[in-house]
C-alpha cells in the first residue's frame, strides 16, 4: 500500500486499507461528467461507424463499405469523428459516399460535431437537395430529423457493453448528461436487474419545467439511479473558438460569445436552486466562467444545492477563489489536456498559465470533481489520473510538463474521482471512502499509483472492480 | 406470541418471531391510502377547526370563537367536516359568522367537501356578493382561490406532528395521494433529516404528461420516499350517491354516473403503464370497477407494473376474480364500514353482499392492500383490523357482524397492512416482513391480537415503533 501518508485522506476518514501482494485497493472512481449512451452506441452500435480521428481516407471509406456490406437495404450508416484537416488534399463530398451506397443513407458527424456529411440518399430522405452533401451546423437539421434512431432494445445492448468496459476501467459510477430517452435506458436496466454501474443523471434544461411540477430534486433517488443536476450551456469549446473569453483569441478578431444573458441564467438557476435542483454548468471560457460565478454569487445558498460548473478550462486567477466562496464544485476533465496543449497555446497564448488549474483550485479550497467527457475523451480514469499529474501532450512522457505549477499528484487527484465525486452526487455518506457503512465499491489495481513513476501509471490495469460488496469484474 | 399458526406467515417468509414477556412484534403497518397532508393540516393548522362530524352547532360556533379569539385581523379561518343534516332545524347561514368575526374571513367546508359555508368578509374577498353564504359546489371556486394557504413552514410543523401521531399508531409507512406541493413538504423534511416515516407518493394525473417528460416512473426512489402511482377518478362516493353503478340506487332513478369514458381511461393507462407508471384509480360503484377492469384487461401487462383500483367497494361478483387474473390491486379501507353499513344498505339493498367483499378477495386470489383515506376515516390500523375482521357498524362488539362470510381474520387484516403493502410500493424485498436483510421496521403491541375477543383488538395500543432499527416511539 506504499507508505503510510499515501493512504491517509482514506485513512482518516474511517478508512480500511486491505493488504493484497502489493496490488492497491481503493475506493471504485466515478467520471463525474460523461454522454454514455452517445459513447455506447458510437462505440457499440452495429451500423455506427466508430471513427478515429487518426483515420485516413482511405481506411474510413473501408470502413463504411463493410457496413454497407453487413446492413440491410435502407438501414442508416451513421458516425461520428472524421476530421478532414487530416486528409491531404480531400475534401469530403457526397459522391465518395454514393459510391460506395446507394442502397443504404449515411450521415457522418465531424470530430466536432459541426459538420454532417452525407451520401444523396440520406439527402432524398429528408427532402433536401444539396451539391456537396457537406452540411454546416442547422443545413444538418432535416437530415438528423429522420435518421433512424437504433431501437430501445440496441441501445440497451450498446450500453451493457459500454458498462462492462467501464467496470474494466475502475469505474464504479458516472454521472450522465443526456435526455430522458436516455434515462429510461437505465432505469429499465434497473428495473430489470441488469445495472451494476452506479448512475447519477443530469437533465438538459428543457426539462426543468417538468423537474419542478413533479418536485423532483437533486440527490433523489436509489443505489444505482440519482438524480443529479439540470445542464445548462453558456458557451462553446476551444476546439471550435467558441468559448467565450474577456479578450480575443490570440491572432484573431474576435472572442466567442455567450450563449446566454447573465440575467436570464440567474433567473434560471435561482427557479432551479429554490426548487432543490442544483445546476451543473458548462462554462469553458474565462468570461463565461466569470458570469457563471457572478451569478451563483447573486443567487446564494438554497438549502440542499450543490452547483457546480462544468469544464472550467480557463480562468481568471482572482475567479478562482470564488468557486470555494460560494460552494461551488469545480467539474474538470483532465484528460482533455492531453489533446488541447497546442491549441490552447495557439489560441490563449499566455493566459494558460490559468488553464486548468488544479493545483490552483485546491490551494484554494475548491472542491474539485473529475470526469472524461466520454465519448469526446476517453474514460480511462487513469488516463485522467497521469493528465492532471503530468500534464503532457497525448499523455506522452517524453513531452515537457505543461505549466507544471498546475499539476496535482496522484493522491489528489484520485480524490476528485472519489470523495468529490460523491459530494457532488449527494452520496459522500455512503461513497468515495473505504469506510464502515460504506457502499462497498471498490477496485484492486495491479500496481500502487501512488508509488510508482508516473508514466507506469498510464498502465495501470484494473484487476477486480467490486461493486455493493460482488466482484462484478475479475482480470 | 400465540399458537404457531398465528404467525406461521410472517416465519415460511423468513420471518422471526421475539418474545417480548407476552408483547406482540410485528412489522410496522403502512396505510395504503391517505390524503395525509390534508389530515396534517386539517388538525394541526391553528387557524384551522378540526370540526368532528358529530358536533352540535353551538359546539361548532363555540369552536369558531375560540379560533377569532386568538387569530390576527384578516387571518382566514377555514375547515372542514360540519353536517347539516346533524343539526334540528338550523340551516348554516353566512350571518351565524358574522355574528363571531367580522374580522376575519371565514370558510368552511361541508364533510362531503360540496358545499363551503362563507361569513361576508370571506365573499368580500373573493370579490361575490351571495345572499346565504352557502356556496354550492363551483359556486365556492372564487372563495377557495382567494383562502390564504398556511405557508410552507406551517405546513411543515402541521405534517411533523401528524408523523409523529401516525407513529404512535403502529404505522413505519404511508402512501399519500396528493399533489406536488404536499410532496415538496416530505422532501424537504427528509433533506433536513426530519421525515422518520416512509411514504410512497401517488401523483395527481395532472402531473402524467410531466412524469413522463422526466421519465419518473413507480418504485423509483429511496427508503423514505418512493414514487407510487398515478391517480385517477372514475367516478364519485357512497355518500354522495355519486359512485357509478350497473343499476340504480335504491329507491331513486338514478345509477351515478362515471367521470371518465373507457376509451379514454384505456389511453391513460396504456400511456402511463409503457412508461413504467402504475396506476391507482379510484372506482367505489360496480360499473365502475368494471371499466376498470375492462381497461386494465386491454392494456395487459406491461414489465414492472403494479396497477391498484382504490377502495373497490362493490362488485360484481363474477368481477372479483378478473383482479387476480390481471395482477390488479385491490386497495381497499376497511374502516368505511365502520360508518357505510345504513348507507349502503339504503342505496345498494341486497348487492351489498358483494361490498367491501374482503373474504372473496382473499379467496380469489387476489392481493388486498389496507389502508384508511384519512382524513375522512382514522388512520388507527387496529380500527381497520376490527373492522376487516368483525365488519360491525361503528366497530361496535354489540352490533351484528354484516355480511359475516365476507369477514377475514386478523392475520390476513395484518398482511394487508404489512406484506401486501410492501408489495404495492415495490418493497417486498426489503418490507413487509421480519426477516434478515430487511429494513428493522418493527411495532411491538400491547397485545397478542392473533389469539383475543375481538372487542380487544380495538384497544390494542402500540408500545414502541422501530424504523430502520431506531427506536422512534416508545409509550
């Protein structure tokens, strides 16, 4: 269990430590901020293409024609993650698609969900003529409006499997953030006895309304289904610059913007908080984060809320302190690190001293929650766990630390997945710890994280992951 | 603890009995139908007269003095239970009010909730000039939205005490039929760590459309919250000569009629049963229950649906077995008896041998759960055992026993309160029984009520209540 400090925050909160050969028991990990079910059926969906963004050309049009050549006439070819700034010289266009089918309609969604390209089939569906087939942001609409949706029975396939996977990967729990389609996937799991991964769901925004007239609050719920907050969106990515920030992106003229009023969303998240439903929102940007925390600061303390704000990748450093001021749950991903260093460079040159800041977070008290963004990210905790230690590009050891003032270690990090993660979900009583009373959720790796050199952490493989005391997965 | 018979149910289900020097234990009681915020405010608001049906007028004006006595200018006071037909030749009028309190605005309501009898000040309000102040059904409408509802902290106080009553008298559990305001009570109490009592919650079908946007579904929650059903009106009462029967009353030429047509009612049901949301639908004439049960035979059986009718009060007989053929609940209140018995008699004549038809049930197989619709009735369990068990008019031993075939015995009064409640709110496997693994949800009794005279049963007073193995009432 290496030494004796590594295991004292579980230690002192009533924890047990179990001694194994060397193999580390600890509390199973929760990903605080997934699209599951988007990620089970990309992943596991039979007529998804699940496309690499590392894909050439030529391998995805392979990859489309077996589809093609396993689906049944008319059956949507669906997928997301292509990136044309990959290919050499090829711009995507329609008729790559025909000629591979014109039997079946395919739509494929760009890495950055901005773009649906799709074959004169899938156009004829919808009632669109259209020359290139490469349609921008709403030109999609029609098309996405009658793609064939897999049945409920596929999607729960998908999602056994993804679960399974996850089990594999030391995770014992993960908060959602999809639609009520999605939620009665688990519930009827549930129901059916057949979720053995413990599930706190966030509700879009348009169900707020319905979440009030029925008085369903955050923290309600069992075991397995929680009910966690409402997501709201104030802004867009790095990727896309379309986070909002105070001051331009580096080298361009303009800023992002916000996608909502300052006083719109206080009159939102007070309805919320008021109600018992705490807010999750996502806020990528510096301003955008700046007015998130103005307005939890207007809005106070509800009894029972939790808020937090999801992504927070860039700050103001005199921002940063306000999150533990008002309460409020810093929800980060830090695995995204490992994919965004250049281009945060390349668009918030020097104010990425304050990009990601975990060390900065905790020096100042901030209850800090990780998650992977799954399927934008991959969900491997321990991916997470060597970002948020390391922070090096593609989570390559070789590369230099990335503002290594910001790094955390292992011990802290392991938190965010752990007693975090159970805070924000309501549970800190019965989960996060190793503790008496205590859900036993637990995992054995095969190697101590907390004493090895942190490239052999990217390695670490789950041996057991055991969830309410069975062990639900062995190596 | 009696001849091993008398709990041979509680021990083939794993049950196990403790001696406790002649005391009885036995799991705690949940009543299965209560409007139980309504009671809570009924008797606790101050401003509130608890008005027992068997007052005299003079008692009630009495009563009214008091309330204006100690009420501030302008607080409404309001209630609930007067019955003209108790008073010789006085008819209610609004200057028997005025007379007391010009000060405040006076509301009360009739015992058959149709008529609401104003003083000026009240009419004033509500912006009506009305001659007598006796306001026939819609009539009352301005007057009951313009009353001043207790806020939400008196509600509180109101629902802490009658836990605290409810606890005393053997029951661990309610089911409670009301809207989301009265929910957001039980949450909030239950946030604060003040709700020692578990409850099932029975939805409003106003709220379907709202359920479902949120997929909410029955059996959903956590030990002290649940969700139950959706509720639905068929059609009236016995008192009211409103329930819908296949024949007229007696005597009359009229057969009441239903509130809903079944083409409809099958929509509902189908709608909310695909979503995984049981439905309690209240039905008291036989034709009514026939629709029901007509529907509940179309709509078949969805996965996970426990559908009830509520109160069940008579049947045809060839109607009885359909309940256990379609998995149908049979909530039924067997302390209606206690003051139904010359009502029915009057208006049903000989079909009252197939009322409350608790034996017939039984032996068909069908599963009966108990409960009291307090606060038309009182929540004593021990009341709805005797009356179950004996069927005698106002649960006096001197009377004749009504219908006596139709009497079942204590044990299978007990499993109605116990594991057949269990059942109803998605709990057997954790309620309903004393057995390993199980909540510890126990009430020890003064008595051995499976092996005394019946008479005794009704003085049988609880000694202690366990929730969750904590001691939370003792005498």
């Amino acid at each position: 269990m290496g030494e004796e400090k590594d295991i004292s925050f579980f230690s002192q909160r009533g924890g047990r430590e179990i001694n194994l050969k060397g193999s580390l028991v600890l509390p199973g990990f929760t990903d605080c901020h997934t699209h599951f079910t988007e990620y089970a059926v990309n992943k596991y969906y039979k007529y998804r293409l699940n496309i690499h963004e590392s894909i050439t050309f030529e391998e995805l049009m392979e990859l489309i024609n077996e589809k093609a050549g396993i689906a049944p006439s008319g059956e949507w070819i669906t997928g997301w993650g292509w990136n044309k700034n990959r290919w050499n010289n090829i711009l995507p266009h329609k008729k790559y698609l025909d000629e591979i089918s014109s039997r079946h309609p395919v739509a494929l969604d760009s890495k950055d969900g901005h773009t649906l390209w799709c074959n004169s089939m899938a156009l004829k569906i919808a009632g669109m003529d259209h020359p290139t087939g490469i349609l921008f942001e709403n030109e999609g609409r029609p098309v996405r409006d009658v793609i064939k949706k897999p049945s409920k029975e596929h999607y729960k396939e998908c999602v056994k499997k993804a679960i399974k996977e996850a089990i594999a990967s030391g995770l014992t729990g993960i908060h959602i953030c999809e639609g009520a389609f999605e939620f009665n996937i688990y519930q009827e799991l549930f129901r059916d006895g057949e979720l053995n991964l413990r599930v706190t769901w966030h509700f879009p925004l348009d169900l707020l309304e319905e979440m009030i007239s029925t008085q369903i609050k955050s923290g309600f719920g069992n075991e397995y289904i929680r009910i966690g907050c409402v997501k709201i969106f104030t802004d867009g990515s790095l990727g896309s610059a379309s986070a909002c920030m105070f001051e331009n992106y580096e080298g361009v003229n303009h800023s992002g913007k916000l996608l909502i009023e300052e006083e719109e969303l206080c009159n939102i998240v007070t309805k919320a908080n008021k109600e018992g439903i705490s807010c999750a929102i996502h806020a990528i940007g510096d301003k955008a984060n700046n007015m998130v925390l103005n307005v939890y600061e207007q809005v106070g303390k509800f009894p029972g809320i939790r808020n937090r704000i999801e992504h927070s990748q860039i700050l103001r450093p005199e921002d940063i302190k306000r999150f533990s001021e008002n309460h409020i749950i810093a929800s980060l991903q830090p695995i995204h690190i490992a994919n965004d260093i250049p281009l945060a460079e390349n668009y918030w040159g020097k104010r990425c001293s304050y990009a990601y800041p975990f060390a900065s977070f905790l020096r100042n008290g901030v209850r800090v929650i990780f998650g992977s963004d799954v399927p934008v990210e991959d969900f491997n905790p321990f991916k997470g766990i060597y970002s948020a230690s390391t922070r090096k590009y593609l989570n390559n050891n070789e590369k230099q630390s990335w503002y290594p003032g910001e790094c955390i270690n292992v011990e802290q990090s392991v938190q965010a997945y752990t007693v975090g993660a159970a805070y924000s979900s309501y549970e800190e009583n019965i989960k996060g710890t190793i503790a008496p009373g205590n859900l036993a959720d637990l995992i054995i790796l095969d190697r101590n994280i907390f004493d090895i050199e942190s490239e052999d952490i990217l390695e670490t493989s789950v041996k057991t992951t055991i969830i309410s005391g069975k062990m639900i997965f062995e190596k």
